[in-house]
C-alpha cells in the first residue's frame, strides 16, 4: 500500500519548538562569526556558531546591557560546553579559539607574562639584602582552568587597581578533565567562582592573614569553552553542581554525528575572509582599551525593542512549565532566556560595529541602497531570530542532558523535607498498655529514647499508674 505524505499542517504540528525555528542564513551572521560559519561543513555550521560566541563576547568587556528581569546592568558573560565522544571532533573550538584570541587576548597577555617572569628571574638571582623595584602590575586575561582562586583573585584584583574597573577573563579548555582534576585540589576548586562569575557584580573575596597570600573582595567576570566526553561532564556536574546552579549557566552544545559518518574538513579562509576577521577582532581590541593601554569608557547598548519577545518566551515556558509539571523547565527556562539575550545582544554589538566603521563590505547591510532605518530593522529581525532559536536551543539541552537528574534530586529533597502532623507516642497507646507496644510504638516512629525514660516521665507527670512492671494504664483518660 502506497504511504501518503501527510498534509503541511499536519507535519508541522510534530515539529519541535526548536525545529520550526532557525538562525539566520550563514551570510547574514555578524563578522567573524559569518567568516567561520560559511566556512563550516553541513554538520559542524551550528556547533561553529555556538563555539564563536564565548570567545567573542570576551573580547567585548566594556559592553554593558539591561536584561528585562534584572535590577542591575547585565555584561557579555557565557560558559559553553562541547560535549562529543572520543574522536568526534571537538577540536574545531580549539581552532576557532586560536583564530580568535592568539592575535588579540593571548598577544597582549604574552607581553604582560614576560614581565611577570623577568621580575620573578631576578628575585630568584638577587644578592641578600638587595632591594628589588616594585612587582610590575599586569593585567592578564587569559587564564588557564587550573588557576588557584588565590591567583585569579590577585588578577581580578589587579584591573581595578591599575585599569580601575572590572575586565572579562577567558578560560579554555580542550578537556573538561583538567578543571576537575584542578577542582579535587581546594585551591583550584572554581565551581562556585563560575556561579559568580556569570553575573557582573557578583563578588567573591578571599582574606588569609599570611603575607605570602593575597586577600581581596573583587568582582571576578568569566568567560569559558570547555570540550568534554560525556563521561567528563559526568564527573564535573556531579549532583552539587546540578543542584548547585551551575548547569544551567552554561550552554551545551552537543554533538552528534551519525554511526560511521566521516569527519568534519573546515574549507581554509580566503585573503578577503582573513582581512574582515583580523580588522573585526582589532576593532573590538579598540573598543577595550585606548591609546596608552587604558580602558575606554562602557557602550551601553540598548536592548530594549527585545524585552517584548523575551517577556513572551519567558512566559510561555512557564506556563509550559506548570501544565507539564515541569520543575526542571521552570527552573531551567530563566537562565536560557539570559545566556540567549547576551548571545543576541553580541551579534547586535557585532552588527553595530561593521556597519559604523570602514568594515563594511558587499555582504554587509550598510553596502545595501537601503536607508539606515531600514538597516536597523534587518540587524533587529535577525538578533530576534537569534534569540529565539538559542532561548530554545538551551533549553532543550539543559532538558536533554539533565532534566531527569534535576527532577530525581529535587523530588527527593521535597519528600525530606516533608514532615506530617507531629502525634505523640502517649496518644497512639491504648488506654491499657504494655512495655512491649511501648517498645513497638518506639521502634516504628524512630525514636531512640529507651521505654523506661518515657514511663519514669508519664509517671511524674501524673499521667499513667504501674498495674505491674511491664502493664500500664492511662489517669484522666477522655471517654
């Protein structure tokens, strides 16, 4: 028998949310991001924008944003996970990493380090008593998973001191294990930095008395990527960690080829492509820091026209939410409605930037004959169409990878912490009683206060008289 194809309708009313939902075609991304995009195969073209935007929004520290549900200005601020199998491929973050921090962040801070360390060689060659100059005062930012909290708070201390206002860190990491082998160590646990780190303004201080140490309260600003195996994430997101809030800070992207399917080949960049990546990345250097290495004043940048459809998403999961049940959707939706509207007001940055400066080329919407309002219509149907399909897309994959977990845990503390009405062991014995249903009594509620205590107590009370040693009756016993 012949299968008919079911009707549009009727096909579409089995689409996910995510499915009816896309991003913008690989020409209308924003810079760097459409370069890498464009250049990706058919299987890696999402894991590549979601490996852009960490990195990106780490080069745009002075960016400062209003998040409808927040009381306080928001920063560019991601953690991303790649999740893959052995072998799957996940080293095209690493790629995408470099080609975005190895001539900005990491030249820059390779400079910074090199004083670092020529101070410490001649501390190590001084004579005794011989007096040293002042210790340089750097300001790194790229900073390895396996950073001691002592350390990253001098660092953070440091911008204040010297730069006099707060700066972004990047942390990079091509297996998951180093931070948690880092995080068995005391010193190098940074689970609860990466919760504070996530929010500008969150502090984090550490005070030891010793003068070897370095004690400081200091507003610590992450950004990360980690590769993991899913056996990796495992053992990172343990049950402190789900219940904790990390989780759901992060985006996950997970990928998933098919049984045997090749690997995935980047196509090189050509000279045109390389030109608008490298111009992009130093206008955002330029964006940061001014002529004499100084930070350049905050960009607020008006997100407000989107406050409309994030109050829509934010809602409609929620109702979602209470009709399914759904604790882990309920939770989970809020801060995928967060990391989206960063991820869309970075590709707003990044549209704002080409077309207000000479970046412009002819895949640009500046270059178009349309007028600048016009302009700024498209840049904000596309940063809607990214929030959208990024809201959902987190979400499902917090639900994927630990909605079940969440539920289980939270159930679990729900059924602890329920108590029922308290009833005394005195009026659950009969009028008459016998040690041995005292004892019985005593067993089945979990007491562990012994049978003779509770009678030597009733009988001072005036509440029982003794028939015989183990034969009991109540006095004043209501009918």
């Amino acid at each position: 028998m012949k299968q008919t194809s079911l009707p549009f309708e009727e096909e579409s009313k089995k689409l996910s949310p995510l499915e009816r939902l896309s991003l913008p075609k690989d020409k209308d991304l924003p810079p760097v991001i459409r370069e890498i995009v464009t250049n990706a195969p058919q299987n890696r073209k999402l894991p590549a924008f979601v490996a852009c935007l960490s990195p990106l929004c780490a080069m745009c520290p002075r960016v400062r944003l209003h998040y409808y549900y927040d009381s306080r200005p928001s920063a560019l601020l991601l953690q991303v996970l790649i999740e893959g199998a052995q072998s799957s491929g996940k080293s095209f973050a690493a790629d995408i990493e470099s080609l975005i921090m190895d001539n900005t962040l990491k030249s820059r801070d390779k400079a910074m380090r090199r004083l670092e360390q020529e101070y410490r060689d001649k501390k190590k060659r001084r004579k005794a008593n011989e007096r040293l100059e002042e210790e340089p005062q750097t300001t790194i930012r790229v900073v390895p998973p396996t950073i001691s909290k002592t350390v990253l708070t001098k660092r953070a201390d440091m911008y204040e001191r010297v730069l006099g206002d707060t700066l972004t860190f990047w942390m990079f990491a091509e297996e998951l294990a180093q931070v948690t082998d880092a995080g068995k160590n005391g010193y190098s646990n940074l689970r609860t930095i990466m919760r504070t780190a996530y929010d500008l303004g969150s502090l984090f201080g550490i005070d030891f008395a010793s003068d070897n140490s370095y004690s400081a309260i200091v507003d610590i600003n992450i950004c990360s990527m980690f590769c993991a195996t899913p056996a990796a994430l495992d053992e990172y997101f343990d049950k402190k960690a789900i219940e904790g809030g990390n989780i759901t800070r992060t985006v996950l992207c997970k990928i998933d080829d098919d049984l045997g399917e090749d690997g995935a080949i980047f196509i090189p960049y050509s000279t045109e492509q390389r030109i608008a990546i490298d111009a992009t990345l130093a206008q955002l250097m330029n964006e940061t820091y001014d002529g004499d290495g100084m930070l350049k004043p905050t960009v607020n940048l008006d997100m407000s026209w989107l406050d409309k459809t994030v109050c829509k998403w934010v809602r409609d999961k929620g109702k979602q939410a209470s009709l399914s049940g759904s604790i882990a959707m309920d939770v989970f939706r809020k801060r995928s409605s967060v990391s989206a509207f960063r991820i869309a007001a970075l590709c707003q940055y990044l549209y704002e930037i080409e077309n207000n400066s000479h970046l412009a080329d002819t895949r640009s919407i500046i270059s178009s004959p349309a007028s600048r309002e016009s302009a700024k219509d498209t840049i904000q149907k596309r940063v809607r169409q990214i929030y959208l399909y990024m809201a959902e897309y987190i979400l499902d994959g917090m639900l994927a990878r630990w909605g079940k977990t969440f539920e289980e845990l939270n159930a679990k503390r729900e059924n602890g912490l329920k108590t029922g009405p308290a009833v005394s062991i005195f009026d659950q014995l009969t009028d008459t009683f016998t040690r041995e249903q005292l004892n019985l009594l005593i067993e089945k509620t979990g007491k562990t206060t012994p049978d003779k205590i509770f009678i030597c107590r009733w009988k001072k009370l005036h509440v029982i008289e003794i028939i015989d040693k183990n034969t009991f009756r109540k006095l004043n016993v209501k009918k």
